[in-house]
C-alpha cells in the first residue's frame, strides 16, 4: 500500500471525508514517501535468499563472514609429471618453504549465501548430536540427505558427505570453522561416500562387493 495512503487512512472519521484534512496531511507526508517507500524496500531487499552483491556482503559482515576466504585453493606450482597438480616449466612457480601452499578466493554469491547460513546455524546449534537444534540437524540443512554426521566416541566426530556435494565448499566451510561441533570436540576426518556405489560388507545391504563398489575417500 502506498505510504501516504496508509496515513490518511488513519484519520479519525470526522475528518477521513475531509479534503482539506487528507491535503493538509499529504502536504506533510509527501516529502517522506521516497523514504517510507526505500525503508518498505528493505524486506526484499536483504532477504537471505533473495540478496545479491553489496546487500549481501552487509548481512555476511553482520553474522561474521566475509566474502574473501583465505588459505583454501591449493596454488599450482611447478613440478614433474608424476604430480598431476603440477604445472610445467615456465609456466609453474617454484615453490619456497616460506611460501603457502594456498591462496585465497572471493565467494560467488550463492556460496557466500550458503556460509551465511552455515553461520548462522553455527550460532544457533546446541551442541548436542540429535534433536531440532542438534548438530545433525544442522548438517542436514547444509548438505540435505548428502551428509551426516558420526560420533566417534573419543572427543572427535566424523563428518560423511556424498560425492554430490563440492569439495570446496567443504574446504571453506572447515576454514571458516562453520561446522557446529561441541566445545573441545575435533572434527577427525571427512569422508566421501558414493550413495548405492560404495564398497561394503554382507551387514550393509546396500553396498556393493569387491571389483563393484567405490571405495570411500577422505578428502
């Protein structure tokens, strides 16, 4: 609804047929409508799924994540050809031991759009491994039915995710310490599973035999 509007639909009913009144209160509100109008705005505007570009860097800044993330692509430096991440002479680096093995990336916005989320799921989890507010919960709004989390019963979890998911949100995700994990507990490993294509024994009815199935990586 128009802004003004708004406002003269307010006025008392002695004076809501009034024109001099409805004129003597557009006359002020008119210079405000611009502005009613851009505040209204705001709900579309910065809307998690629908934000794009600086509106979204905004709501990134307010729950603590920044669109650069630092130390997660693997650089590619000059090497032979048993290292299939090398590049060849002339157009790899050398590498020096005082030197990182990685760089740094800026997010696209529909990753900055899932960390944000993963943020804000990292604030709200309650640290216990079941229920609405546990960390299953959590990883499952993160990876849907593609990860799953295993308590291994020594101060350490292990997080499984399918071969869908992309490696390198993992790979954030681990760097921005956005996985929700209780105070003092490590995560020891990721694994990659294959759904209906993994290796597994007779107990796992739905594993494959051997020669058949994929073996699980960690990544």
């Amino acid at each position: 609804m128009d802004c003004v509007k708004e406002y003269l639909n307010l006025l008392i009913i002695q004076y809501r047929d009034k024109p001099k009144a409805s004129e003597h209160v557009s006359a002020f509100l008119n210079r405000y409508d611009d502005l009613c109008k851009l505040y209204r705005s705001f709900g579309a505007e910065f809307d998690l799924d629908m934000a794009r570009g600086k509106q979204l860097d905004i709501l990134a800044r307010i729950v603590g994540v920044n669109r650069t993330v630092d130390n997660v692509i693997p650089k590619m430096f000059f090497g032979f050809s048993e290292d299939p991440l090398s590049l060849t002479f002339g157009d790899g680096e050398f590498y020096t031991l005082s030197e990182s093995a990685y760089t740094s990336t800026e997010l696209s916005d529909s990753d900055l759009r899932f960390f944000i989320k993963a943020k804000i799921i990292n604030n709200y989890t309650d640290g216990v491994l079941h229920g609405v507010d546990g960390i299953q919960e959590a990883i499952l709004f993160l990876f849907g039915n593609m990860g799953y989390i295993v308590d291994n019963k020594d101060m350490s979890m292990t997080l499984y995710v399918s071969n869908g998911i992309r490696e390198d949100r993992i790979s954030y995700v681990k760097s921005l310490g956005l996985l929700p994990l209780p105070q003092g507990v490590r995560l020891k490993a990721v694994i990659k599973y294959y759904p209906g294509d993994t290796f597994g024994f007779s107990e796992n009815p739905t594993s494959l035999t051997f020669g058949e199935g994929k073996f699980s990586e960690i990544i």
